[in-house]
C-alpha cells in the first residue's frame, strides 16, 4: 500500500510537471488569461532577422568628349556640344575603386567591425560582381545605431586646424579602446587611441608642435617685441620699414596658438592644442560629461565602442551606401515549427509504445517517466535562458535518444552500474557542449547549452526520479 | 578475421566509397544550396494590409514556379519579400498585378525594385564552426588520453579523429548525393554528426575497457 502511494505520487508529480512544461500556468490578468511560465526566445534563424544590404556609393560625374575621346574642360550647354559634335557621359568616380579586392577588404573589414561589436549570430554574403553585401543581423535596440557603424567608412584624421594638413591618419592607429574614468561627479567613458611606435613618435612631434601658448607667455612676447621697438628707436639705426615689418610677423608667428582638428568619419571631434607633449602614443577623449546615471554611461559607452569600432578595424576602401534595411520573418513559418514538432512527438510515441509491448508496466512507467523528463527539459530550456533555434531541436532530440537510451538500460537491467557506465560515456558530449555553450554565435550556442542542460537532466531525472519508480515496482513484484 | 572487424571493414567501406561519390558530385555539380543562401532576385511589394502567404505563394509559383520563397516583412506584416532565383522585370510586373487583382489594389509594379541577392559562400556558413569543434575535439582527446590511457594506445587517439573526420566528410558526400540543400540545418547537421561520431568513439572504447576488465576477472578467477 505505501509502495503503491509512493509510486501514484510519483505519477501525479510527472503529470502535474508535465502539464505545466507542455501547457503552462494561465492566471486572470485585466480580464484575459494570462501564462505566467516564460514563454520561449527565439533566434534570428526562427524568427527573422534585419536584412541590410549595402552598395558601393555611386559619385556620378558628367564627362564631355570629343569626337576622339579627348576630354573637355570648359562648360557647355546641351545646344553647344551638339553643335560641337561633341559626347556627353556620366561616369561614376569612384570606378576605379571598384575591384574584386577592395570588396572582399570591406566584406572582411565588416565582419571584423559585427565581431568587435558582440554581433556573433550574423550572416554576410557579398555579390563579387556589384561589390553589394548583404548582412543579416539579430533584431533589438542597438540595431539601428549598429547599422551606421557597420558600412561607415572609419577615416581617421588629425589635421591642422588651419592648412589642413594631415598630420595622423588610420595607418598610425594600433588599438582603440573604451574606458572608464571615476571623478568626483560621476564616471566618464573615455575612447582610449594607442597609436603604433611610428605613431608614437608622429604624435610626440605633433604635440610639440601644437603646443598650448600660455597668457604670460604671449604678454612677454609682447613686451620683448615693445622692448626691442624701442631700443630701435634709442639707437636710431637706419633699418627699413619692410625688415620691421617682417620682424613683428615672425614674432607673431612664434606665439600665435597653432591648432590641431581632429575627425572621424569627416566629423570634427575637437580642435585643440596639446598642453604638454605626449610621448607614451596614448590619446585619451571623453565621450559625453561625467554621469552617474548608468543609463547615460551606457549610451556614451556604445558611442565610444562604436568609434573604437570602426578605428580599430581599418577604413573602408570605398564609400558605402545603404540600399536596403528591413526586418524579414523567417521563411520557417509556425506551422511548419508544428509539423516537426508533431513528427518528433509521432516517433517518441512509437519508442514508447515500444516500451510498453515490451516491457508491460515496467514499460509504461518508464514511459510515464519520459513524458515528465521532456516536459522538465522544456521547462528547464526556458528558464536557463536558452535561446531557441534550429540548432536546439537537433539538440533536444540527441537528448532524448539518449534518455531513450538510458531507459532501456534501466529497464533492461543490463547493467549494474548504467549510471557510472553512462556518466563515461556522456563526458565527450559534456564536453563539447560547454564549449558549445561559450560561443557567441547562437545556433552554436543554443545547440550546446540545450545538449547540455539534456545530459545533466538524464543523469538526475533518471537517478532521482525513473530509477526509484521502477525499483519500488520490482520491490512490489 | 572475426566478425566484429569485418563488419567494421565492410561499413569503413561503404563510409569511403559515399565519400568518393560524393567528392565528384560535389566538384562536377556542387553542393545545392537553398534558394536564400544561392542568391537571387528579390522584390518587396507594399501591400498595405495583411495577406496570407499562401497566397502570395500560389501566385508566386504560378508565375516564377516553384523556386521561390514568399517572406513577411517589418512587424506590421503588410509588406511581403518575395525571392526567386531568376525574376524578370515582366515577371515581376505579372505577380504585382495578380497581388492587385487579389487584393482590389493598384500598386506600381515599378515601385517594387529587382534587387540583386548575393550567393552565401559554404565557407562562409561553416566558419563559426570550426573553432568550437577544433577546441573540444582537442578535449575530447585529452579526455581518451587520460581515461583510456593504461588500455590503449597511440591508435585510438588516430581512430577517434578519423572517426571525427570520417563523419563530416560522410555528412558532406550526402549533402552531396542527395541533393539536401546547404543552408539553415547545415550548422546543427554539422554539431549533431559531430556529437555522434564522439559518442560512438567513445561508446567503442568504453565497452572494450569493459571486455577487457572482465576478461582479467575472468583470468584471475580461473587462476584462483
């Protein structure tokens, strides 16, 4: 009789956690049912993704030719080169550019530019002919500002504020990095730029150059200048206007503040002079003012990663353009979801009904058991935050074979010790999913995180739960 | 011979005669991809409200046949992506007008631009996987090397990473004979054959640290 309780009671538990795994638990919410169990996350492969496509910018330029080709630099009418017998053609300047290797440059530099970003679950395909590339991304809500820092070009420039010199560019950059700076009110993000050894001694020699002018410097420039007007005019000698002239410039030259622009993405950053020289490489630039609010940090700090981003990766050969950006379903609809889902369930209760031929009510027991282990892996997928995807029906259904597996064994009672043999056996498969589990890209890291969460779930469901039911069976017998 | 090696030199090789099948299909006709990874020419029509796929379907296949795939876009499901592997600008004007005719619109087959998809390269889709196979296999090695370490040999390290090897290679050369298309399934085809061909290593060896234990306890029992 206790036996028999204890077995019911098993048997009731399975049910009940089966119905919650399978059904849910629906409460009263504003006058509507409500399913309090969380509900399942789905991958980019299952439920859509955004599909950008980017095009090499077209820079159209209009050409007039001559009967033999020559080009034309004067501006005509349509009348007068017709008159003139000459040609009118539009040609894209930025022709040249286009090469097979300037797009695989960029289609590398893009992917460098998704994997810096954390965007591990991404698809890029590029047409070799038109240089188009079309990328598929995770929807959220980063991805807009992701977008512009994929296909941005990254030119990186320190120039002279007033020439326009360049002094520094992308070539210098070694790494660029975010930081954090605590102040006394609040922390600031900062973008951290190391430049390589030429870039190091480049920006010393910049530094030096652009040096900050102090006040008192400037006033005793002045006064020298005065001073030594009128030490002239004491001695009265016979100089020239023009020397006196070219004299004061060169002065004003010498203590006029020179200035340094610096831009990223033709967008000037700051224009400013260097107090002191830098000779360690390193510039450091703060993003936004100091916060405490930590959803401002996180906005600077995707501003400055996403700068790090695109310095940190090399500019693109050309300029791109956006030419399509939208977000599509997956093509795997939700009743096609079901058929496979229906599938499997149509197999699983063949292997069943197996057991229950075969092995009576030891057979259907286990059964009951199997039902309870899926319904608890179900439970456990959406609770331990696995994100859904192919790659977890895969791996949801190797861990039923092995659940299978493990049953017969127990059933059969082959084996003394099936767990210990089991625990052996299933350690590659451990293996492999925990590496599977620390991989960013998603189908890779689904697939891993359900096989591993299956392989832990049949050793303890099996030994807490199928293995007791079955014995107090045979103890009963 | 006993049987057991037999029957594994049988299966070893039929495993290399579909390999060797499949390697020619795969360099005289090359993989088959699926239609979004192949590439091809996509139009997007605004529809403006929402519609059945199944319709957009039948149409689509009535006009472009049955290569194409029929897709939802943006969250409010009113405008619909449809991918072929060839369309042409008169096939595209025929599925907007049929969409018109369904639905009681006048869109302009115009407005809905032939893009150009790009073919997805098989390197590109099997890229992610490599490093995390490289790593656990290199585990799983070490893992063999310890436990089976007094019991077997140098070989077994061999035979586990042709088993490896020999498993992907075999997934390939059917990819390749059957025709299954390269695309969505192909990463979780790759882990599954992958975990499969560990666990047979491992099973293998497991029961033959068994065959051999009790083949001592046998031994010393006889002895005693």
């Amino acid at each position: 009789m206790k036996k028999a309780i204890k077995i019911l009671t098993i048997i009731l538990t399975i049910i009940l956690v089966s119905m919650i795994g399978f059904i849910g638990i629906y409460v009263q919410k504003q006058n509507r049912m409500e399913n309090i169990v969380k509900d399942y996350d789905y991958a980019m492969d299952l439920k859509g993704a955004r599909i950008i496509a980017i095009k090499p910018e077209e820079e159209i330029e209009t050409k007039i030719k001559d009967a033999e080709g020559n080009e034309i630099e004067e501006e005509l009418t349509d009348e007068e080169i017709k008159e003139k017998g000459y040609t009118k053609e539009e040609v894209n300047k930025n022709a040249e550019k286009l090469t097979l290797e300037n797009f695989k440059q960029t289609e590398e530099i893009i992917i460098k530019r998704l994997e810096q970003l954390g965007l591990d679950d991404y698809n890029i395909a590029l047409n070799e002919q038109s240089g188009e590339i079309k990328i598929e991304i995770e929807e959220n809500n980063s991805t807009n500002s992701i977008i512009s820092d994929l296909y941005t070009t990254g030119n990186f420039e320190i120039s002279d504020s007033e020439t326009e010199e360049v002094l520094l560019d992308n070539q210098y950059i070694k790494e660029a990095k975010v930081g954090y700076i605590s102040e006394t009110n609040g922390t600031s993000v900062c973008l951290q730029i190391e430049l390589n050894s030429e870039g190091r001694a480049k920006l010393e020699e910049i530094t030096n150059t652009y040096k900050t002018v102090e006040e008192s410097e400037e006033e005793t420039a002045t006064e020298e200048t005065s001073e030594s007007e009128e030490s002239e005019e004491a001695s009265e000698t016979e100089e020239t206007d023009t020397a006196e002239e070219a004299e004061t410039e060169e002065t004003d030259e010498e203590t006029k503040q020179k200035e340094i622009t610096m831009k990223i993405n033709d967008q000037t950053i700051m224009t400013t002079s260097f107090d002191e020289p830098i000779h360690t490489g390193k510039m450091q630039l703060t993003v936004g003012s100091a916060s405490s609010d930590a959803k401002t940090i996180n906005e600077y700090a995707e501003k400055a990663l996403s700068y790090a981003t695109i310095l940190n990766n090399g500019k693109l050969p050309m300029d791109y353009e956006v030419s399509g950006n939208e977000f599509i379903y997956s093509e795997i609809t939700n009743q096609e979801i079901l058929y496979a889902i229906i599938g499997i369930a149509g197999i699983t209760a063949i292997a069943l009904m197996y057991l229950i031929i075969k092995y009576k009510l030891h057979g259907l027991l286990a059964s009951f058991s199997f039902i309870g282990f899926v319904s608890t892996l179900l439970l456990l997928i959406r609770y331990a935050n696995v994100v859904i995807s192919l790659g977890t029906i895969f791996a949801g259904v190797i861990a039923l074979v092995i659940n299978y597996l493990i049953l017969i064994k127990i059933l059969k009672k082959k084996e003394k010790n099936e767990f210990v043999t089991f625990f052996f056996k299933a350690i590659p498969i451990a293996i492999c999913s925990i590496i599977f589990c620390f991989m960013d890209w998603i189908p890779i890291a689904s697939f891993g995180m359900t096989l591993f969460w299956g392989v832990i779930l049949t050793l303890v469901y099996n030994y807490l739960v199928t293995a007791p039911v079955l014995s107090i069976l045979e103890n009963k017998e | 011979m006993d049987k057991t090696k037999k029957r594994a030199l049988i299966m070893i090789l039929i495993a290399i005669a579909i390999i060797i099948v499949g390697v020619i299909i795969a360099i005289v006709k090359g993989f088959n991809f699926d239609l979004l990874y192949d590439g091809g020419k996509r139009i997007e029509v605004d529809i403006g409200k929402q519609f059945e796929v199944k319709d957009i379907e039948a149409i689509t296949e009535e006009i472009v046949g049955k290569n194409s795939c029929v897709q939802t876009v943006e969250i409010y499901k009113e405008s619909v992506s449809i991918f072929a592997q060839d369309m042409t600008e008169e096939q595209r004007d025929n599925i907007v007008t049929k969409i018109n005719e369904k639905y009681g619109l006048e869109l302009d087959a115009k407005a809905s631009e032939i893009i150009d998809v790009p073919h997805t390269h098989l390197r590109d889709i099997i890229k992610p996987c490599i490093m995390p196979l490289v790593i656990a296999t290199i585990l799983i090695l070490v893992y063999i090397g310890i436990r089976y370490i007094r019991k077997t040999s140098v070989e077994i390290l061999l035979e586990t990473i042709i088993a490896i090897i020999l498993g992907q290679a075999l997934l390939f050369s059917i990819l390749a004979i059957t025709r299954i298309p390269i695309g969505k399934l192909t990463i979780p085809m790759i882990l599954s054959t992958y975990i499969l061909s560990t666990t047979f290593c491992t099973a293998r060896l497991e029961k033959y640290v068994q065959d051999k234990e009790k083949e001592e306890e046998k031994s010393k029992s006889e002895e005693k």
